[in-house]
C-alpha cells in the first residue's frame, strides 16, 4: 500500500526562525561576528561558539550572552510582521538541549523551554501556525552545523551516535506539552539526517516517532508529522517508494520534507540558469505526487546561472528563480517555509526581510516553453541568447566552462578553471594545425565542425598541450609557446556538425588519446580517461557582448491556473488523489542548506 497523500486545508506558507534557539552563523547575525576564534575566524556552529565565549567569559558570562540573545534575537513583533507580510505559518527550528537540559560534557545552555512556549502563545494570537522543528537531536543527527555541532573529519561523527530514543522522549515531551495549542499544525522529527544513515534505521525512527505523537494527544486530523528526506542516497522517491512498502500506509497526515537549495555542490554549481529553473519544474511534478512540505527554501544559485541569464541583472534573475519556486510549492500538499528570517542584511537572497522589501518576492512566474528532452532546451536560447550568427569561427574569441561551473583559463604556463567568470584569462581561440592553416589560406572563415583536428591557444599566444605522462600519471595541461606537434593537438568531438554557441565538446588529445577533463578537487586541467563524460565535457561560449538581448516577455503569457479544493473548514486535512500519488519514482537529489556553503 502506498502513503497517503494527506492535504492541509491551509498549507503552510512561511518563514524560518532559524537562529534564534539553535545558532548558525548567517541566521544567528551578529553573534558569530561578534564573538570571534583566536585567529579571528568565525566559530561554524553553536557548539564551537559556546566553546568561545566560556573560554572568554567564563560559563555564567557565556549563558549571559546566550540569554540576552533569546530575549532579542526573535520577539512578538517579529511574529507581527511575519503576519503583516501575508505569511500564515512559521518553523521554528531549535536544539534538544532547549527542551531539556544538554547532555553532560555538552558547552550548550538549556532548557529554554520558556522562548518555545512564547513562540507558540504569539503564533496562536496572531493567527499563524507554527511548525516544531526538533533541529538538533540527542547525539546528532549528522556532523554538520544545522544539528549544533559541525564535526570534521566527518569520520569523528557515527549514525549510530544519534540517540534515538531520547528523541522520542523529546518528541513525547513536545507532543504532550503542546497538544492543545490549535496553532500547532507540525512538528518535525529531526532535520537533515545524515545520507548514511541506513533507511531502515532512519525510517524505523520515522515510525515510532509518528504513534510516539500521536499516542501523545496530537492528532493527525490536526498535527502533520514531518519526515526530512534529505541527500538520501537512493534519492526521494525511492525512500517513500520503501516507506510506503514498510508502512503500509497506516501513518496519515504525514509529509516529507525537502530543501530546495539550488547553490550547493556541482549538481548545482554546473547548472545553467534555464537547468535552474528546469530543476524547479522538475521539482513540481514530484511535489505533486507525494505529500511534501519544502521546509527551507532560499534565493541564491549557483556559479553557471551567473554567466547564462545574458543580459539579465542580479536582480531579475534572482526574482525569476524565486517565482518559479513560489508557484511550485503551490504544489504541495502542506507548503513551505524559505530559510530565513533573520540573516546578515547583505545576504538577500537568505533574508526573506531584506527580499521582500527589494521586491524579489512579488514577480508574476514565467510559463516555461515545452520541451521532450530531445536536443537543446528552446529555455536556453531564450535566456542565455546566441549571437546574431551562433556559428564558432577559427580564431574567434571564446570561452569554456567545465562541468562545475568554472571557466577554464590561462595563466603563464599553467592551466586551471578556477574562476566562474568570463575574462581575458579565460579567453580563448580554436586554432587550426599549421599544415591545415597553409591549406585553407585562401577560403575566409571557417566554421569548427566535429572531427577537427584543432589547437587551443589562450590569450596569452601560448597553446593548450598535453605531457607525455598525462594519462598515465595524471600530469595536468599546460600552456606552451610551441606550435606544433600531437601535444598540442586535439580532436573536436561533438553531436553536432558544426560548433555554435553554447555547444557541447569532448577534446580529444592525440598525444595522450584521452579527453580533457577537469577536476572539482584538484587544481588543473588533465587528460586521464578516454571517457564522454561530466568531467569532458565542455561548454563553448561566446562572448556576452555578441549575444543578443533577452527578452521575458516571450515567456508571460497569462496562466490559467484551476484550483481544486484544499479541504473542508473542519478539518485541516484532506485526502488528495489516489495510490497513484505516491508511485515509485526516480532519484532527484536535494542540496545542501546555507551553513555548509562555508564548507565549500
């Protein structure tokens, strides 16, 4: 039997409170500003941080500082203009140690159960519904920051190291303390359990925490119990598809979370900007046949988008992206919260204050073209446009961008891809042989077409070459005055006939009879493997100048959308569709939220 897809009457659109009772650097602004390591670093969790200020505090000044930040950091007239911005609901992340005391040998302060019971008595005045997030578990729930203490090396760090039973005690706890308060729509197990937790152990701790709540008194005609999916290595759909197998179905009012960060790792990094917006569509359809709830979602993008949205300024791109996400959590079936509140002031693609005030919230979302997969995607043109002739020409000013989002460049003799952006180190030219340059003297331009044998030069007259040793000993690319000879030749390989603008090309060295590839740990540009694969392939550009403007207005027609029923004024949930909703799928992979970009 497969998991329900419960639906609530008023799916939560709302704010995290991230911050306030678990510290992050970023949502915890200023603290971590404020409070310093000895090398004038910032501390990269609450743990490290208590460790700062009891070494220059001593303990009672350090849960000084910890308490005047609970009194301030999130008042009720934060929760007042969460109201006023139009947002019903509110997730309220905090540590175990907040609802009781911290583990011996732990530098945390707790409990605070009091700043909880505050948030709860607001959200319930003011109308919203909150959502208890148990951000931090007994033991941890991964080695990294979000849970309160960011471990490395990784290794230090043990699924089995979780408590889950003194989880459950906690969940108890909230559940029993809370179960009456009608403003309590949700409460979440854990947040962001490490990938390596087997999904038995994670999803045994699923279901117990679900009868742990529900024999509580919350329940789930009135209280959702949220399950985080997050970087599970057989991707969404296949943990539910296990779920529902181990289940049966016998849980109801319970959704999946999901974090739709676009700005992480090379998944990300490497996607164009019409990839982006393609990845929040995909994101729809599976929105649409789970029961889901995206519960941190944010603005910023990774490193491609900023070199394949055209003319398109900062800003536009930046409210696109984040109509395109609004109307797909229209999808779900119990909402969304973007991450965060609270943030450094200059970060607005993370502060839903900052971005609301600049208007990055209020754009009308964009009806993408239809597209089958089948060639390039019409989007691409559309926002990353090609010139008024797209054809790459020999010795024509052009750029590479590698599978992460990096533009190869030249410096000296040495050859990397270390920035993503498109200046006079990352320009180069396609170059004929010297015996085929002799040839077609006299025929004028000539197009790069498959199965060219081609040289690279940078904009420094020096040409891409290959060692002898590249393949063998994975010696990297370098830059050479010499102009000829196989070391600085390579074969043109690509699906089209002719190279046009935004192509796609797998150089093929013919001293080595290997490709070029670039690496996302190590610094270089190689030739290892003989492979058509991500690490090959190269991305040809040419430069913003020659591309003509782009034009959203090609994308605005209205939309016509019908909305069906949200649910009776009885009953927070409904049941939606069938046992269709939650059929097996494919792995569509989450990214990683704002704390560990420090980690990039």
């Amino acid at each position: 039997m497969t998991q329900v897809r419960d639906v609530l009457a008023q799916p939560w659109k709302g704010v995290n409170l991230g911050g306030w009772l678990l510290l992050e650097p970023g949502p915890s602004y200023p603290l971590f500003t404020h409070h310093l390591l000895k090398d004038k670093s910032q501390a990269r969790c609450e743990w490290d941080l208590m460790k700062v200020l009891h070494e220059k505090l001593g303990k009672s000044g350090a849960m000084e500082v910890i308490r005047s930040h609970r009194e301030t950091h999130i008042t009720k007239a934060d929760f007042q203009r969460v109201k006023a911005f139009g947002l019903n609901a509110v997730r309220l992340p905090f540590g175990y140690w907040v609802i009781t005391e911290p583990r011996p040998k732990e530098p945390y302060v707790g409990p605070a159960l009091e700043y909880v019971d505050r948030a709860v008595a607001w959200a319930e005045e003011l109308g919203l519904q909150i959502v208890l997030d148990l951000h931090g578990c007994p033991g941890g729930e991964s080695p990294e920051a979000p849970c309160g203490r960011r471990q490395r090396p990784e290794s230090r760090w043990h699924w089995k190291h979780w408590d889950f039973a003194a989880s459950l005690k906690i969940l108890q706890l909230l559940a029993k303390r809370y179960r009456d308060r009608s403003c309590v729509t949700g409460i979440a197990v854990c947040n962001e359990p490490c990938g390596v937790i087997p999904a038995h152990a994670l999803m045994s701790y699923y279901s117990k925490a679900v009868d742990t709540i529900r024999k509580a008194g919350m329940p789930e005609s009135r209280v959702a119990v949220v399950l985080p999916i997050f970087q599970r290595p057989e991707g969404e759909e296949a943990f539910i598809a296990k779920w529902s197998k181990m289940t049966q179905g016998r849980h109801r009012n319970v959704c999946f979370d999901v974090h739709c960060y676009h700005c992480f790792e090379n998944q990300f990094h490497g996607k164009t900007f019409a990839e982006q917006l393609r990845a929040v569509e995909e994101n729809s359809a599976m929105f649409e046949r789970y029961p889901m709830v995206a519960g941190e979602w944010a603005l910023c993008l990774g490193r491609a988008t900023w070199c394949t949205c055209g003319d398109l300024d900062e800003d536009a791109v930046i409210s696109v992206f984040g109509a395109q996400q609004m109307e797909a959590f229209r999808n779900t079936s119990h909402g969304s919260f973007f991450w965060n509140w609270k943030e450094d002031p200059e970060d607005k693609e993370w502060n839903y204050q900052v971005a609301q005030e600049m208007g990055l919230l209020k754009r009308s979302p964009l009806v993408l073209p239809s597209w089958d997969h089948a060639g390039e995607d019409p989007l691409e043109e559309v926002l990353h446009p090609s010139p008024e002739d797209p054809v790459v020409y020999y010795g024509e000013k052009v750029y590479l961008r590698v599978f992460h989002g990096m533009y190869m460049d030249v410096q000296g003799r040495q050859v990397d891809c270390s920035w993503a952006d498109k200046g006079l180190w990352q320009e180069f030219s396609f170059c004929e042989t010297e015996s085929s340059a002799e040839s077609q003297k006299s025929n004028g331009r000539r197009p790069v077409r498959h199965r060219d044998i081609v040289r690279l030069q940078g904009h420094n007259k020096h040409f891409l070459a290959v060692p002898s040793d590249a393949a063998t000993k994975g010696q990297p690319v370098f830059a050479t005055r010499k102009k000829s000879g196989t070391e600085i030749e390579f074969e043109v390989i690509m699906d089209s006939p002719v190279l046009k603008h935004r192509g796609k090309v797998y150089l093929f060295s013919r001293q080595t009879a290997s490709m070029l590839d670039a690496d996302d740990e190590a610094d270089g540009i190689f030739a290892r493997w003989a492979d058509f694969g991500d690490w090959q392939a190269m991305t040809v550009e040419k430069p913003l100048a020659q591309q003509r403007p782009v034009n959203l207005s090609t994308l605005s027609r209205p939309r016509r959308r019908v909305k069906g029923p949200r649910g009776s004024k009885d009953s927070p949930v409904r049941q939606a569709g069938n046992d269709a909703d939650a059929m097996e799928g494919t792995e569509d992979a989450t990214s990683k939220r704002k704390a560990d970009v420090l980690d990039e």
